[in-house]
C-alpha cells in the first residue's frame, strides 16, 4: 500500500501545491495560494517574484499532481518550465509528485520543449510535506520557510 | 514625459531586468508588447542587453499596473507594464 495512504487514509490527493528547492533540498518557499485547484496552479506574480529574487539559490521547484503512479508533465508544466529558465537565465531542476510516487523534469535539448522525465527511488524530505498540502484544501496561505 | 495614455514597459529576460527605452500605449494588446520586446531582443538594440535570434516570449505574460493616483515621493508615477514568464502548472 502507497505510504501517503498508511499515513493519512485519504486517497484521492484534493488539490495541487508547489514548494521552491534550495540547494541542501531545504524548502525555500510553499507556494499554496488561495486559486489552486485539483488540477492546476494558476498563474501568479507572487510566486515569479520569488523565482526572481532568488534566481540564484534555488535548485529548483516542486509540485503535485493528483492521483498514484508515476506522474508526467503536462503541456502546461512544460511550457512553464521553458518559459520561467527563459526569464531566468538558468537550467533548474522539477519534480513532480503523486501520492506515492516522483519524477524529475530537466531539459535535454535540442528543442525548446525536449524535457527528460526520471525517475526518483529515494524521496527527498519535503515530499511528504508537499503531499501532505496537497490533501489540504485551504484556502490560505503561501508560506515561506 | 510619460503621458497619462503611456506605460513604460519592464522586461525580464535571459536573467537580466530591463525597460524598453521608449514608452507604450498602455492600451497596446499583449501580443503587439510580445512583438515589440522580441524584436529589441532579436536585434540587441536595447543597450547592455545581449541580442537573442532565438527569443521567443509566447509563454510570457504581461502584467499591468496603473499609474498611483497620488503617488509618494521617489514611487512610480506611470503607468507600467511587466513582461514576465508564466507561472502556471497544471491540465488547464
């Protein structure tokens, strides 16, 4: 049985959550704002902001995606992706996680959009965290660590 | 000057943060402002910001705030439109 089930009971994730990486995979920023949804995170200056201000620290970002199995990106989080290392200026790295399972998505050229999905077998500490949001549906805050 | 039906336009880009020289119609569509960016990053005329053949901002937004009413001393006092990537994840 997946591990968020054990822990929690529920089994559908209810809404999607975000979390900005540092570089000791130390969580920089929960991006939770009051607009997510089951499936989407609409777009928001305030999490661009942050993106921008610390450009320079950040490994990366995180989200969930509802349900098990391994999770994909969607033409949405793709386009994202290559829009905001356009903005940037820099390759970062983006996971993404179901209840029970997590990928990473890097570019790997040539084209704009050419992302390698892979695997993850040993989660990070912020992903039951992140899970744990993501069966939450507050209406809240975005928080920073 | 910048007139009342102006904006000046902020760009954020390759890591760098920058205006386009000449003020905007505030009223200018999105796409003619993705346009007008893309060709002064195609044809580096924009001074300190590198030229970029292969810009393409069609997963930016434009993001517009209205000039302050009464604004502080030192604080905008135009219009300004903001050229940002999106931010959006998910199905939708």
């Amino acid at each position: 049985m997946p591990r968020a089930m054990i822990m929690t009971g529920v089994t559908t994730m209810m809404t999607e959550a975000a979390v900005v990486l540092g570089p000791k995979g130390q969580a920089l920023y929960w991006h939770l704002p009051p607009n997510r949804n089951t499936v989407a995170l609409p777009d928001s200056p305030t999490l661009w902001e942050f993106y921008w201000k610390n450009r320079e620290i950040m490994v990366g970002q995180a989200h969930s995606h509802p349900g098990y199995g391994w999770p994909g990106p969607s033409y949405e989080d793709i386009t994202t992706y290559d829009a905001c290392e356009r903005g940037l200026g820099k390759r970062y790295t983006w996971w993404i996680a179901s209840m029970d399972r997590l990928v990473t998505v890097t570019w790997d050229g040539p084209g704009s959009t050419d992302y390698r999905v892979d695997r993850v077998t040993e989660e990070p500490s912020w992903v039951e965290e992140l899970r744990r949001l993501s069966q939450q549906p507050t209406s809240d805050e975005e928080r920073q660590s | 000057m910048i007139q009342a039906h102006e904006a000046m336009v902020n760009v954020t880009y390759n890591g760098q943060n920058f205006e386009l020289p000449d003020p905007v119609n505030y009223t200018a569509g999105d796409g003619d402002i993705k346009a007008w960016v893309s060709e002064a990053i195609r044809t580096g005329s924009i001074r300190g910001v590198a030229a970029d053949p292969n810009v393409d901002l069609a997963n930016f937004v434009v993001d517009r705030f209205d000039a302050p009413a009464d604004p502080a001393p030192g604080q905008r006092s135009h219009n300004a439109v903001f050229l940002r990537p999106k931010t959006a994840y998910g199905l939708v």
